[in-house]
C-alpha cells in the first residue's frame, strides 16, 4: 500500500488530534475552508499579501517600502508583497541564521505585562462582585435593590477589562509588527512566533460570550414583562402608571435583540478576518525534521 505524500509546507496540516467542533456549525466550516483553502502558491500569495497590506498602518508600509522597491501606494505595495510572498511559497525560505531567536526577543519586549495585571485585577474584582453577591442572596441579608451596585461593580469592571486586554493585544500586535518590517523578507517569509498574533484574553472572551446571551434574556424578560402589563392593563380596564412603562420595556427589549443579533454577526466578521489575518502571517521557514517524510 502506497503512502499518501504529505501536504506542502506552506499548507496546513490536518491534526487528527484536535478538536473539529471548536466553533461548531457552518460558521466553523467556513473557517476551517478559510485557513485550508488548498490554493495555488501565486493566489495564496495575492490573498496575503491584500490582507497583509490592509492590517500594516501607513507608517509600517512605508518602513517596508524600500525592500520591496515599492511606492508610497498601498496597490503597489500589495503587489510587490505577494510577489515575495510567492516566491517563498514556490521555492521555500532560506535559513537565517537569527531569525527564531530575533522573533522570540521581540515576542519578549511586546508581552505587555502591566496590561495583563491590570485585566486580571478587573476581572478578580468583577468574580469577587459576583461571588458577594451569591452569597448575601443566599443568606439572604441583601434585597434586589441593595445588590444594583454590585451588579453595576459586574458590569463596569468586566467592560474595563474587556477593553484593557484589547488595547493589550492591539498594542503587542503592532510591536511585533514593527518587528517584521524592520527585517528584509520578513513579512514574505512570515513571522515565527510562539504566540499567535491576535490571541485573545479573558476579559474580551467574557464579553464576547456573555454579552449576546445577557441581551437576549434581558430583552426576552422586558418583552414578557411589558406584554403581563398590557395584559393586566386590559383586564382591569384601568389607566394604571404601569401602563406608561409598558411601550418602553417592549421597544427596549426588541431593541436588545436586535443588538444581540448585530453583536452575534460582527463577532462573525471578526472570527473570519482573524483567520485571514493568521493565515497571511503564518511562518513558512525551513522544514523541521518532523516535517520531512519517513524514510522507507
């Protein structure tokens, strides 16, 4: 029986040992043919090279300009990326002789510690809300209106360290960015890090999880709520104050939806463009001895 040859270095390889749920429905099926779009060397290239040139600010272009003898013009620069792209794709990358070393320095000096600090300190404190919260619930020594501060606690300090731990992302992201376009070939050749550009951290994590799911059960309980309203309003046939409030916990609720919707799609969006954006910055060194085929 023959063995089937590997897949080529610049495509990825299938690891039966992961998990083929990990998003879950169509949505990680088209991921999945994002990242593993079996593409000729010279369109992977031309896709790499648009994204590459769409996610580098102005100032990164014009530092890398000059290795790929560029102009100032991003359909230039994108043309001229996917040429070097292409080339290191078809006939593969030399050896240099300080590149894994010169990535994981850079990955060192980007860590963006305080940051981090900072997003788990928000994030304890928000746990610690909660967990207070539980508990005089349970004991019973707390009424609904006593616990709205920790509720406001929760919230506050869980969006802080939604937005702390982006702005960290962002802000390693970009020096590690700044890294690759100060070294000729690099962006071609990609960058060869331990830790993905683009990783994500907990305090967006809890958001992006939990903040569909609170819009969706708040609107449905506004909707429920100001429908028992009207309910009771009719029955009674009296002009109650409760039968003012009713239009604005209907309109709020429907208006949750919405939002949890539009939240549901961007995040979409965002997992797609993640995907591309690994993709074009996906290393593509020399081949490891892991990676050569058994010898028979």
């Amino acid at each position: 029986m023959s063995t089937p040859p590997p897949p080529p270095r610049h495509l990825p390889r299938s690891d039966p040992s992961m998990p083929t749920d990990l998003f879950g429905g169509r949505q990680a099926a088209h991921l999945r043919a994002v990242v593993n779009a079996d593409l000729l060397p010279e369109e992977r290239a031309s896709a790499d090279a648009l994204v590459m040139t769409a996610w580098l600010s102005a100032a990164q272009r014009a530092q890398y300009a000059p290795t790929l003898r560029s102009g100032p013009h991003p359909e230039e620069f994108a043309q001229r990326l996917a040429d070097e792209r292409r080339v290191v794709l078809e006939e593969g990358a030399d050896p240099v002789a300080d590149e894994l070393e010169s990535a994981a320095l850079a990955e060192r000096e980007a860590r963006q510690v305080p940051l981090r600090i900072l997003e788990g300190v928000l994030l304890a404190v928000a746990a610690g809300a909660v967990v207070w919260m539980v508990l005089a619930a349970m004991g019973g020594e707390a009424l609904p209106e006593a616990m709205l501060p920790g509720i406001v606690v929760v919230l506050l300090a869980v969006v802080s360290a939604a937005v702390v731990g982006d702005v960290a992302t962002r802000r390693r992201d970009r020096s590690l960015l700044d890294w690759a376009v100060s070294r000729p070939g690099q962006l071609g050749r990609g960058l060869p890090l331990r830790r993905p550009l683009q990783g994500g951290s907990a305090g967006p994590a809890v958001v992006q999880s939990l903040g569909p799911a609170l819009l969706v059960g708040s609107g449905v309980l506004a909707i429920v709520g100001g429908a028992a309203v009207l309910l009771i309003t009719l029955m009674l046939r009296e002009d109650t104050g409760a039968a003012a409030l009713a239009p604005w916990l209907l309109g709020g609720g429907a208006a949750a939806l919405v939002v949890a919707v539009l939240a549901v799609y961007l995040r979409s969006r965002r997992l797609l463009r993640l995907a591309r954006r690994a993709r074009a910055a996906a290393w593509i060194g020399p081949s490891s001895p892991q990676e050569e085929p058994p010898a028979l």
